[in-house]
C-alpha cells in the first residue's frame, strides 16, 4: 500500500461509515407515534439525518403536519429512549468499511470520527457494532459547545487523534461545509445519507464505494 501523507482521518458516522437509517427510521416513527404523527418512509429519513435527533425530530414533525419546540422536546426522550434500546438492531456498516479502516490503521493512520449525533451515542454505537477499539477519538454534537459545519469539532477530532495533516470523510453538504471551514480536504460518498445530488457536495474527491477511498485520498 503507498504511504499516504495523512496522519489522521476523520470520519462522519451516519450514513458514511454506517447504514444506520433503519434503526434511526425505527426510533423516529415511535416518537410520532406516540406524538399521534405517521410514520415517515425510510427513503425520506435518509435525506434528514446529519444535524443530530433534535433536527431530525423537528424534520419528522414538519413532515407530518408540522409542530412547535414544545412537541421537539416532548418527542426527544421518547426518541432517545427508544433508540438507546434499539441502536444497531438493523444498522450495518457499509460495504468495504472495515478493510478501508484496517488498511489506514496498517499503514499508521489515526482515525477519529466527528459526528452531530449525541457523543454517548455514537460512542454507544461505535461499541454495539464492535468497534471500540478502531478509534482514537470521538467527537459528537454535544462534546463542544458548537456542532458541524463549525469547524470545531473536526478539529478538536484531528487534534485527540494525535493531529495532522488529516483528511475528513463524509457523506453530506454539512461534511463538506465543515472540511471547508477547517481547511482540510475532505473525500464524499456518493451513496450516504445526503439531501442533494452527490455532484452538488463540491468535495475534493467523490467516490463510489469503499474500495476507492485509499487511492482517493492517495491524490490529495
């Protein structure tokens, strides 16, 4: 494998290095449910995540004949509990993420994940999935006082994992947004949970699959 000059990469989490839609779509329907809301298909809920499940509720609600911050705050510990029980029930890793991530960490990357979903549960999640041990570090939507696309948060994930140059690895408009702002070049999925077409994320490289992430972030 060719050396790359990246120190560390940082990855989102939901929909880039997880399917994680299905259990997301699960919680959010309890939570309307219990609202007295319809469900949401799954194929919308895709194009909602990446703000973190207060943004995703609201979305939910405006979906289904709109509400106030008074039902976001109601249906919250609804969704939360429920997601909590039930967060990699049917979420699986996308396909070549796990010889992506292993090939990074052989040839001496740090890897970091930098997400808008609450820090305890994507470190909940990280464990269910068998993955505690992949990452130096952690970074969620409530770790600082700020979330993506403040730069932020990529960075304090850059600077735990032992610092750069580094590379950010995400799937939607607030990734790109967030790398931008940070100055770090920053590698797109095309098939991630993104509410645009993949063209229209302006990221350095745009790939297809898993396999084509090493020789993508060979050519930054």
């Amino acid at each position: 494998m060719t050396r790359l000059r990246f120190r560390t990469v940082v990855f989102d989490l939901d929909g880039t290095l997880a399917d994680t839609a299905p259990d997301l779509t699960d919680a959010l329907n309890h939570a309307l449910g219990v609202l007295g809301r319809p469900a949401v298909p799954a194929n919308d809920v895709r194009a909602m995540v990446g703000h973190g499940a207060r943004a995703l509720l609201r979305k939910g609600l405006a979906a289904t004949g709109g509400g106030d911050e008074t039902m976001v705050e109601e249906g919250f510990p609804i969704f939360l509990d429920w997601y909590e029980a039930h967060i990699a029930d049917r979420s699986r890793p996308f396909p070549g993420v796990e010889a992506a991530l292993d090939a990074l960490a052989a040839d001496g990357v740090a890897l970091a994940v930098c997400t808008n979903k609450l820090e305890e549960l994507a470190r909940r999640f990280v464990s269910a999935i068998g993955w505690e041990d992949r990452f130096a570090a952690i970074v969620g939507g409530d770790t600082l006082p700020v979330r993506k696309p403040d730069p932020a948060p990529l960075l304090a994930a850059i600077e735990a994992a032992g610092g750069g140059p580094a590379a950010f690895v995400g799937d939607s408009i607030t990734d790109t947004d967030t790398a931008r702002a940070a100055g770090v070049p920053c590698v797109a999925l095309s098939f991630g949970f993104s509410d645009r077409p993949p063209e229209a994320l302006c990221a350095d490289r745009l790939i297809d699959h898993w396999d084509e992430l090493i020789p993508a972030l060979a050519t930054l």
